[in-house]
C-alpha cells in the first residue's frame, strides 16, 4: 500500500459495511454519474438527502473503483463533519448558494491547511505542511462545498520525465480512464478527469500549464474550463510556470462547470496576477444561459492548425469537427473558415515554450517550498529535488527519468529574471497574440474582430497556453469501432481506442469566458455528446438514496 491508500480505505469503510446490502432507490433522484449541481441543490433544499448522504456515497463509490483506476490519492478524513456541519447551517441559516454542501475533489498539486497532505504526486512532499489553505481551496469552502479529497495526476504536473506515463505518481500510482480498460486519462489533471467522469464527486478541480484541464476533460468525456491567467489564483499551489498556470473545473456539463468557476475566480492579495481581472465583481457564468447562445456569433476556424498536424490517427476528429461546425451555424453563429494564425509555422518551430517553462519553473518552484511551514525533507529548490529524486527508489529513478529537471538545470541561465527568459517570453507573447490567437480574431476584417476561435481540442491547448489565454473544452464525439488500438510510447496505456472521447475547445480573448462559456453551453444543448455516447466500462453501483435512512 502507498502512503495514503490506508487512509482511503479507512475513510470508506462506512461504506462498505452497508454498499453490499442496501436496497437500490427507485425513484427519480438521477444517478450520481449524470446529476448536476442544481439537481442537487433541490434535493438538498426538500430533505431528500442530506450532505452527509451525499458524501458517504461519494466516498463509497470511491471505495468501489479506485483500486482498479487509481484516480482518488486521498480523502479528507474530516470530509463527514465538514458535511454534517454544513447541513446544520443550512437548517439553521439557509444556503451559502449552489455548492452549498457539494462533494467536490480537487488536485493534489492544491494545497490545504488541514490533515491532507499536498504532494503533487512526490513523496519530497509528503507531510509537508502549508501556512495556510491555497486561495482555490479557501474559495471553495467559502462556498460551501465539501472538498471530499484530492485526485492523484501526473506526478509534478507532467513536468518531470520526457518517459512516464500519462497519470503516473509515485504516491498515487497510474491513473486509468474509464471508456477504455487501461485507458490513457492523459494529464496533467488525470484523476480530476476521471473523478469526475464517472461520478466519484459532483465535480473537480485540475490545474493546467499546457493542456492538463483540456486534455484530461476531452479524454474523459467532460468539460473543461481553462481559464484566462489570473481568473484564479496560483496561491500555494504548486507551480510549474506563473506565466502560464491557471486552475479550473472540470465538470460533465457546462452549467456546473460555470457554477464552479463563479465560486473560486476573483482577485486575491497572495498573487498579483489576478489584479488584472478587468472587473471587480465576478460574474455569475452559470446565469442565462441559453441553447440560442451562439446566435450571431462570429467564430472563427484557424483552419492551418489544423492541416499542419493533421494525420490518420485523428482523422475522425476532424471528420467530426467539420460535422461540429455545420452545427454551429444551423444555431445562428457566422462562421469564418481560415481565420488562420499568422505565425503558426514559427510556432510550431519555435523553442520558447520550453525556455520560459524551464525558467519559471526554477524560480516558483523554489518560491513554494520557501512558503512551506514545515518540510520534512528539506528540499528547498530545484537541484535539491532532483537528488531526492534520484535518490528515493519510490520515485521510480531511473526507470522514470528527471530529464525535463535536467534540462533546466543544465541551462547557463537561472530564473525567470534572466534575459534569456524575458526573450522567449516576449517571442512567444508575440506568437500567442498578434501571431496566434488575436491575429485569428482580427484576420477577417470584421467590425470588433470575431468573438472566438474553434478547434480540435487536440490542436487548441499550446497556443493559448502560451499567452494565457481562455479555452473551453466541450464532449465532441468518439473514436468510431473501426479505429486500431495504439498505446503510449511505454506501451503501458491505450492512447486510442474505439469509444475513447474527444473535445471541440472554444478559445477566445483574455477574460471572455462568460462569452466562450455561453457558447459551449449552446453547443453542449443541441449536441448531447455525453448523454448520447458510449458510456464508461466501469461506473460505481452506490447511488446517494442507496444511504438515506
């Protein structure tokens, strides 16, 4: 057993004793695996279940899966009080608003101040202990939801080795999807994505620097919401880079995933990012709605991301996205075919990416451990992780290497302060910008310019990445019967498969996401990927009226 797999099972065995024995509920509360956020605020208000309910089925559906998907690395032990004593408030005090007593799971690269641990996937972190709950999950107790645990990912974010898998944690072990036996849930959010797929909590957090939130959503059938760089807030966790990380939810519609994103963006006094939100209050992303969202929309295709990379492995994705764009017109959007990046070649030829992850990771790295009210391994910077690494047979060195660290390390320059990095920073603001993203949106001489972008999910997550810009992530559809099974460059995971999902992303300018989100709900409406689609192979059999007394 690892680390924390006694405490996950010890959290569960409430469940256990009574998930064999009970009687399934045959009424209409939806199963956990469909039920949205404001389903369960109505049945919370009525008194059909309660949030303690709520949670214990959470955590016994867990008990049920996650020694085959791995995609849970711990669970709060205090995830019941924090329920039954949210229930009480809401008797006595009525409701905070529509996470009042949510289950919900984040990522263990976010911090908490309480008896979890935050460990990014490493045992150099383990009891480690921060000086105070990460803004992401002060906000979300702020709202009411019950963070029910963390989700296990790709150790380090994916920014360790250039030969792990998808998933992998020294801690946690390899995460699976579950459309697929030994399904890649790619990453970085792979157990947020998973978790959240099949229903283990109402919805999670995940954490992206380049495609971890959109990449895991599109794989696990979800949506994604990517958010502009300092929507939210980066305080205490851990980092990769401060140009590029952003958290969001990933959530099985766009509606609960909007909810989530209202409850933990704003501006926060722990990271001066955020003082660029453009507005001082936040707006409410899940308020109006509409399935005539896109009416009069001008969306724009940058058809040259997607002939530049175009291959046979996904050509029924973008068989699949022409179909997707007929359907954004038939709901009124004017679309504008070869609104194409004026730099895409330079890009995709470029090595800034890895000149500003490499230097920015040196310096916020160091900043986190720097914060760290107690850190038991005494690892401070980045050289120190590496040895521990290399050192700890747990990490699983040299099977998995530290190349990525290597590569940092070996650079003559140090930091994000360097001329080196202010350079690549500055090329790749240029070829994100007015060489990428805003040069798509001004390309077609529209009066105001176009209001967002479209694209395979699969092309849309470097390019934003790199200036910070918005992306939602919505279900598109799914590789047909006829597609071969490939794996990953270790053969230790399908990579593609029939049934194995994938995402239409819409990307737009800084701070538009109450206009992508709009648009992703309209598509998400007159579409039903996920409610139409093949379902998961393994789904938990515990419904929340299964544990109402």
């Amino acid at each position: 057993m690892n680390l924390y797999a006694l405490a996950l099972f010890a959290a569960s065995l409430t469940s256990v004793a009574w998930a064999g024995t009970s009687c399934s509920y045959s009424g209409e509360v939806p199963d956990l695996v469909d039920i949205t956020i404001d389903e369960i605020a109505t049945y919370l208000e009525s008194g059909t279940f309660t949030s303690v309910d709520l949670t214990t089925a959470y955590l016994a559906r867990i008990n049920e899966v996650n020694p085959i998907l791995h995609a849970v690395i711990q669970i709060n032990p205090d995830a019941i009080a924090i329920a039954a004593a949210l229930d009480e408030e809401r008797k006595m005090n009525g409701t905070r608003g529509p996470l009042h007593g949510v289950p919900i799971l984040i990522k263990d690269n976010i911090a908490t101040a309480d008896k979890m641990n935050t460990t990014a996937g490493s045992f150099a972190l383990a009891n480690a202990k921060v000086p105070r709950d990460s803004t992401m999950a002060a906000n979300l107790r702020k709202a009411g939801a019950v963070i029910l645990g963390k989700t296990n990912l790709s150790q380090w974010a994916n920014y360790r080795s250039s030969n792990s898998s998808n998933g992998w944690s020294a801690v946690g072990g390899q995460v699976y999807a579950a459309y697929v036996p030994m399904q890649d849930p790619s990453g970085s959010s792979s157990g947020s994505g998973v978790s959240s797929s099949i229903g283990l909590a109402l919805a999670t957090l995940g954490t992206e620097t380049s495609g971890s939130i959109l990449s895991p959503s599109q794989r696990n059938n979800l949506v994604g919401i990517k958010p502009t760089v300092g929507l939210t807030s980066r305080a205490l966790v851990v980092p990769i880079s401060e140009h590029q990380d952003t958290i969001g939810p990933m959530a099985r519609t766009v509606k609960d995933a909007a909810h989530i994103l209202s409850a933990i963006a704003g501006k926060d006094q722990y990271d001066n990012y955020t003082s660029a939100i453009p507005f001082d209050t936040i707006p409410d992303y899940a308020a109006n709605l509409s399935s005539c969202g896109l009416k009069g929309a001008k969306i724009g295709i940058p058809r040259n991301a997607i002939t530049y990379t175009a291959n046979r492995t996904n050509a029924p994705v973008i068989t699949a996205f022409n179909s997707s764009v007929q359907v954004l017109s038939s709901l009124g959007a004017e679309i504008f075919d070869n609104a194409n990046f004026p730099a895409y070649a330079e890009l995709r030829n470029s090595s800034n990416s890895t000149i500003v992850l490499n230097l920015d990771f040196e310096t916020d790295l160091a900043n986190y451990f720097s914060e760290l009210s107690y850190n038991p391994q005494g690892v401070h910077d980045l050289a120190d992780l590496a040895n521990y690494t290399i050192n700890d047979p747990r990490e699983d060195y040299p099977d998995r290497n530290i190349y990525t660290w290597e590569q940092a390390l070996n650079r003559t320059a140090y930091g994000n302060t360097s001329p080196e990095f202010w350079a690549a920073y500055q090329a790749n603001l240029y070829l994100g910008g007015p060489g990428g993203i805003d040069g798509a949106l001004e390309s077609m001489s529209v009066e105001g310019g176009l209001d967002a972008l479209i694209l395979p999910t699969d092309f849309a997550a470097g390019i934003a990445a790199i200036v910070g810009y918005p992306v939602v992530t919505v279900p598109l559809g799914f590789y047909p019967q006829s597609t071969n099974v490939t794996y990953n460059a270790r053969g230790d995971l399908v990579a593609i498969a029939p049934n194995v999902p994938f995402g239409l992303a819409f990307l737009g300018r800084p701070f538009s996401e109450q206009k992508l989100i709009q648009y992703a709900y309209a598509f998400e409406q007159a579409t039903l990927v996920r409610e139409k689609g093949p379902k998961p192979y393994i789904v938990p059999n515990v419904e929340v009226m299964d544990v109402v007394v």
